[in-house]
C-alpha cells in the first residue's frame, strides 16, 4: 500500500478549496474522509469537486457537499490479484483499505496493484510422465509440451504462476526431457529461473522431490502436475497453507456421481430406506500441493513414492496435513476428449 495514504485523511468539515490543495499536493488525485476517528466517511476526487461545481457548491463549503459517501473499498485480506479485479470492475484508479470495523487502515493504487511482489517460494512442477493415454500426439512430445492454444500447457502454467510474483521453478524430467530444457533453456526468457532435475527411473509424485537441490529456498514449495490446465489463485493457497499452520496442503476438487437408480438401504434383508437417484459428493485429489521444507527433505532418496501415500504417512506422524478445496477452472489433460475441451476452454479463461 502506498506509504502516503496518511497524508490524504481530512475531515468532513474541510472546505472543498483544502481537499482540492490536498489532492493536488499528493498526485494521487484523491482524499480520504475520516470521521469518528479512523471512521471512512467517504471519499472525494477532482471529479466529485469538479461536478459539485458544475451543480454551484462554492469553494468554500465542506467537502462533505461533494464526497462519495459511499466508495467502493476493499479488506486488508484481499490479495493483489483480487484488488486488481475490484478496480478493473470499478474503473477504481485507487481502493481504500478497510478493517472489520470499517476502520481506514490504507490506500491501495492501481500502479502498485500492477506491480506484482515477487515470491521466492519454489514452484517444482511434474513433467516427466509418458503421456500413453495421449497418443500418437506423445509419441515424439512429452505430454506437458503439448499446445493448447497457441502454446506448450507447460509454459501456459509458468506464465500463471508468474503472474502471482513466483519466478523460482524446478521441472522434473523423464520422458523426451530435451523437448522441455530445449525450449525453456534457463528460463531467462520467459522471466525465471528454470533447474531441471531428471529422473532415471520414474519416482511417482512425492519420490521426485527427493532429487530437488539442498539450497532451496527455506519456505513451502508448491508442487503441481504438468498436465493441468487452471486459472486458480496459487497465492490463496500459499497463504491459507501459512496462516493454518499446515504442514502439508493438498488442493481438492468437488467431484459429484450421480446414481440413475433408486439406491436401497437395508440391515440384512430389511430395506431402512430408498433413495431414488442420489447425488454423493467427494474431494478429489487435484494434483497440486503445498509442502512445508521439512517435509521436503525427509522424503528418502531414489525410492518411489506417490504424493498420496505421503500425505497417509505425515498424517499418520501426526503432522497437521489439510485439504484446500478449490473451485476456480481445472483441467487435468489426460485424456483425448480433456485435450480437446481445454482447446475450447483456454480462448474463455481471460489469463492465458
């Protein structure tokens, strides 16, 4: 948040000849209307003075005659990327920051929204499979390098990821790994740091990690398959991991069966109840992860291990291991028809 947001608080009293000195001295070309206290009152910019001229308020009376009493304002909990929608969809060049209380507590401007504040977390990214369920289109590419749209999906997720300030990425290799460091080289050209780690002999999802370097950045890495097509927020999940004290996150979807009969319910050879054509409703495993450091480097070396036994065995540890239900867009590409409905998909995601 910008550092001179204390510099535009004035009172409903003030006369709308201060506010305009007040908005003109900050170029932020607003002020912030306080009352009973740290209260936001409202807000005024030279397009309300402006107006409220037009209509024959004088210079000298208070602003209170022209200010927004009612501004659009944003939490101190909202993230980057949300404060950026709020003032895309409000046209907003700048947000007040508001408590539960209603309390001014900042102002956040659209330049600093656009700025993205980089993140040293470590991105590690699966890359390696063989994609059979694709073929023949993996025949001579590896599945993650596969187009869709006018690009690998490989760099669709690291341009997404960019987005959020994470530039730190490590790609796990197996199957045709020269298509991948090929293209994506140090990554320098794409505004990262790309380290490859290549697997001889595939180690499921959680034994890869033992092959990732001992100079890693000592912070929760987010781990991720390389066939996923989404457009959720990475940072949510990197701070709900945070904020809970979480040892281990693993990212869930809402996955629904419907049943086209009646199901019978029964002790023995007595019915209990019918229920004609239920819907159950599951957590599924989404494929993306967020591991705290120290589970990191207690994964044993060259030994298969897949992300869902890790997870049983911290939780049979009794590390503190939770679920992160996301519902944003996902899509994992594992099949011909998911290929040919993310080809529908990523021209209507807005991100990519």
């Amino acid at each position: 948040m910008t550092s001179k947001w204390k510099n535009l608080i004035i009172s409903p009293q003030t006369s709308i000849r201060d506010a305009m000195e007040v908005i003109d001295r900050e170029a932020l070309r607003v002020a912030l209307v306080i009352a009973d206290g740290d209260k936001l009152a409202g807000i005024v910019t030279d397009g309300d003075i402006r107006r409220g001229l037009l209509s024959g308020v004088d210079l000298a009376d208070q602003v209170e005659k022209v200010m927004n009493s009612s501004p659009i304002v944003a939490s101190e909990h909202n993230t980057s990327s949300e404060l950026k929608e709020i003032m895309r969809n409000s046209s907003s060049l700048s947000l007040p920051i508001v408590d539960e209380r209603g309390s001014l507590v900042g102002l956040k401007t659209l330049h600093e929204a656009l700025e993205v504040e980089k993140k040293d977390n470590p991105i590690f990214i699966m890359a390696g499979g063989f994609g059979t369920r694709l073929r023949p289109l993996t025949d001579n590419c590896p599945k993650p390098m596969l187009k869709v749209g006018d690009k690998p999906m490989l760099e669709t997720l690291i341009r997404h990821f960019k987005s959020f300030g994470f530039y730190n990425f490590y790609i796990s290799t197996h199957y045709l790994p020269e298509v991948i460091t090929e293209y994506f080289k140090s990554g320098e050209e794409f505004g990262v740091n790309i380290t490859y780690v290549n697997e001889e002999e595939p180690l499921g999802t959680a034994g890869a990690l033992s092959l990732l370097p001992d100079n890693l950045p000592n912070k929760p890495l987010i781990m991720i398959n390389g066939d996923i097509l989404t457009n959720m927020n990475f940072t949510k999940v990197l701070d709900f991991h945070e904020s809970q004290k979480s040892d281990a996150t693993m990212c869930v979807r809402d996955y629904e069966i419907k049943v086209p009969f009646g199901v019978i319910e029964g002790d023995g050879h007595v019915i209990t109840d019918i229920v004609e054509k239920p819907t159950y409703r599951y957590f599924v495993n989404a494929g993306i992860y967020v591991i705290s450091p120290d589970i990191v480097r207690s994964v044993p070396k060259n030994q298969y291990l897949d992300m869902p036994s890790l997870f049983q065995k911290k939780t049979e540890d009794s590390y503190r291991v939770l679920k992160f239900p996301i519902h944003e867009y996902w899509l994992d590409i594992g099949r011909h028809d998911d290929f040919k409905r993310a080809q529908n998909d990523i021209h209507d995601l807005g991100l990519f």
